[in-house]
C-alpha cells in the first residue's frame, strides 16, 4: 500500500483561536484525543508515529488535532481546564462535519474522551482508552509529581528528556531524540507545565458510568507513566467495557510493539488487520541532504558543502517532501533525527 499523506484544517474556538487538524484516509470519522503534548507536523516525520496513525488510517478517516498551544495550533495563555479540552473537541467535530464518531484517547487523552463520551453520548459509536487513567492524583505520589513539576519549568529540555525516556523506554535512541525534540518544538515550558498539572488533577471517575458506547481499555502492563491499576479502574467503572492487558513497558501507543495496540483496536472497530511499513527510498545524495538540513545548514550553506547548485538541493528537498509526504524542513529534519541517529 501507498504512504497515506495527512490534510490540514483549521477549526476555531469561540474565542477565535485557531485549532490546527489533520484528516488522513478515508471512511467513517475516527478522532484521536492526544496525549500530553502533540505536534501534528513533526509527530508526522517520525515514522514509528506515522507508521502507527497510518495503520488506524486504513477504513476510517483519522482526524487527529494540535490542542490550543501545542503543535500547529495558535498560542495560549488562559487557564488549562477539562472544559477547554472539551470545547476543543466539538471546534474539531464541527468544522469536519462529524456527527458521530469513533473515539480514540491516550494518557490525557484518554480521560479527555471518557468524559466527552460520558457528556455526548449521542456522538461517539465506539470509545477506545489507551494508558489512561480515571483520578490524575493516583500517578505516582504528591512528591514525585511535584518533582516532575519542578523540573519541567527550571529546564524544560532536560524535563523533556526525563519524560521522554519514561514514556517511551522501548524507543530506540533516534525515536527518543526525535520524539523529545519535537515535545521541545510542541510547546512553551509553562504550557507543557500547565498541561501536566491538568492532567495530574483530572478526575473523570463520577463521570464513567454514564459512559453509552461499546468500550475498550487498553494498557500496558509495565507502563510506568501511567499505572495499570488506573486502566482497570477506567474498565470496571465504564459499563460493559472490555479491558486488555498489554506487554510492554511504554506509555505513548506508537513505541514498543505499536502492533499489538493496532490489532486490538482495528479489531474492534471491525477493520481487517492491515500490514504496511513507512516508504523511505531516497538516495544517497537525498540522504546526505536531509543530514545537512538536520544539522540546520540553508539551502546554500549545503550546496557549498555538496559543491551544487541552490536549484540543485532545492529539487533534492522538494523530492525528499514528496517521497516521505511531508511539507516542511522541520520535518526532514526530524525525519532523518529518527532514522539515522543510531547509525
């Protein structure tokens, strides 16, 4: 199968800030709540995240969406709150057009969804909450999330390296740099501050039982980031809904063996298994490029290191965009930082 390319969209709160999206292949609407942070661009140019969002792509519409102040989206500085997260999703479903749709949540994410499928229950088919948890004060203890906290706003590239090897330990190194720098890229320190104590103070635990749709908890058994007792928590109090223990040690779904959350998800959303893999097939010469564009030489800058012209390495990068389906420099660079950081 062809590599599947992401549209962009833009959805406005009431406030008129700007809620970048993105919808890739098609069929029935399948929104996904993110996690902590998100960056709808780079997140893209690391292929085990698109490896993943392309495969839950195949028979549904993926929509997945920057919230405000993350990614793409427009800057933010009022209060980070449930509600908020809430109205984000409705801006999202209006300006797609989804009525109904099947809902797949996250870490935060996953409590974000729980409590929009307990609030609109006339809008979600089917609900799938992976690494989630129902009272944000049961991760760790008040000293630990304090910590994290701390160390987050005093330096935010250390705190995001710290979280990134706690949410992804079964990445390989170039994943982990990739995936830690594109957090870096994703938002402010003070936003990502405020995010985190937002989910560390959701409690969505009196809202479950009111859940309708078909549900099905994923977690992973050695998810030290979110604690498994907190999945099966989520499972027993949402009527009816199935829980599957996964193996595993990493929070974020793409890391480790994405494959199994893939299957578990495609399979009850009635979707056949599908198999596939992230086309590269650049040359030497692209490689060497987008290693220089990674390293953050300009177009000239690298045509004097390669001895070609300007027009030269702009025909290289326009064939590397289009090869990997990616619009940006950023997301060459990210790109290349994945892939080639352990060769």
């Amino acid at each position: 199968m062809s590599a599947q390319h992401q549209e962009p969209g833009t959805a406005r709160l009431a406030d008129g800030t700007r809620v970048a999206y993105a919808t890739t292949g098609s069929g029935p609407c399948l929104l996904v709540v993110p996690g902590w942070l998100s960056h709808l661009e780079l997140g893209w140019a690391v292929p085990a995240d698109r490896l993943f969002y392309e495969s839950l792509a195949q028979g549904r519409t993926l929509v997945r969406y920057d919230r405000p102040g993350c990614g793409l989206s427009d800057p933010y500085d009022g209060p980070r709150t449930l509600e908020l997260e809430l109205d984000t999703i409705a801006t999202v479903l209006d300006a797609v057009g989804a009525d109904h749709v099947d809902l797949f949540g996250f870490s935060m994410g996953a409590v974000v969804a729980a409590q929009w499928a307990a609030d609109h229950p006339e809008t979600v088919s089917r609900l799938v909450l992976y690494g989630g948890w129902a009272t944000g004060t049961e991760i760790g203890d008040e000293e630990s999330r304090h910590h994290v906290l701390g160390l987050l706003g005093a330096s935010w590239g250390l705190g995001s390296d710290l979280l990134t090897n706690l949410f992804a330990p079964e990445a390989d190194a170039g994943t982990r740099q990739a995936v830690a720098g594109y957090q870096r890229a994703s938002s402010s320190p003070e936003t990502a501050v405020d995010l985190l104590r937002l989910a560390y103070g959701l409690d969505v635990r009196p809202a479950l039982p009111r859940v309708q749709a078909p549900t099905l908890v994923l977690h992973r058994r050695g998810d030290r980031a979110a604690p498994i007792a907190q999945g099966r928590v989520l499972a027993a109090e949402i009527p009816g809904a199935r829980f599957v223990e996964l193996e595993g040690r990493s929070h974020l779904p793409a890391i480790g063996d994405a494959g199994a959350v893939v299957a578990e998800v495609r399979r009850f959303l009635g979707l056949p298994a599908v198999r596939r893999d992230v086309p590269t097939g650049l040359t030497t010469r692209q490689r060497e490029v987008a290693a220089l564009v990674a390293d953050g030489l300009t177009n000239r800058e690298i045509a004097e290191r390669l001895v070609v012209s300007d027009r030269t390495v702009e025909s290289h990068l326009e064939r590397i965009r289009m090869q990997l389906g990616f619009r940006s420099r950023a997301q060459v660079a990210a790109w290349f930082v994945a892939t080639e950081a352990d060769t």
